[in-house]
C-alpha cells in the first residue's frame, strides 16, 4: 500500500492559505479579541501574570501575522492593562 504524502500537503497548504485568507480580512477584531481575552485574564489573575499573559498574546498576534509571510494584519498594540483595586 503506498501513500499519497503530496496530497496530504496540498490540504495543509490550502489550510493555511484560507487561515491567512482569514487573517487579511478580519486581522483587526482577531487583535481585539486576543486583548480583550488578555485583559480578563489578567484581571482574574488580578495582575499575577501580566507578563506572561503579555507573551502570550504578543507570541499569538506574531504567530496569526505570520500567516502570509507579512508584518501587516495584526496590529501591534499591547493588551489592555487590568485595573487594580486596592
């Protein structure tokens, strides 16, 4: 039995191609819901892991950008900062 290792390419190229596809034209709200994500987490967390949480969303952001090889459809703004109460 011989396997057809192209063909299984061609489903993952085409998938990263509607995803990039995906990211061109909806870039900004994907940005916004990662911050928006990010600020509930933080203010859950009550502020314990901002930095990681940062990463996180800026490793995300990058990696989603990355998409089609261009520095062009995810804003770079820092995730919302979580209010402290006393």
């Amino acid at each position: 039995m011989r396997l057809d290792y192209a063909a299984g390419m061609g489903i993952f190229d085409k998938l990263k191609k509607q995803a990039g596809d995906a990211v061109d034209k909806h870039g900004e709200q994907i940005a916004k819901g990662l911050d928006k994500a990010a600020g509930l987490a933080d203010a859950k967390t009550k502020g314990k892991h901002s930095d990681q949480i940062g990463k996180g969303v800026t490793a995300a952001k990058n990696a989603l950008d990355k998409l089609d090889n261009k520095n062009d459809d995810i804003p770079d703004e820092p995730p919302p900062a979580a209010p402290r109460t006393p």
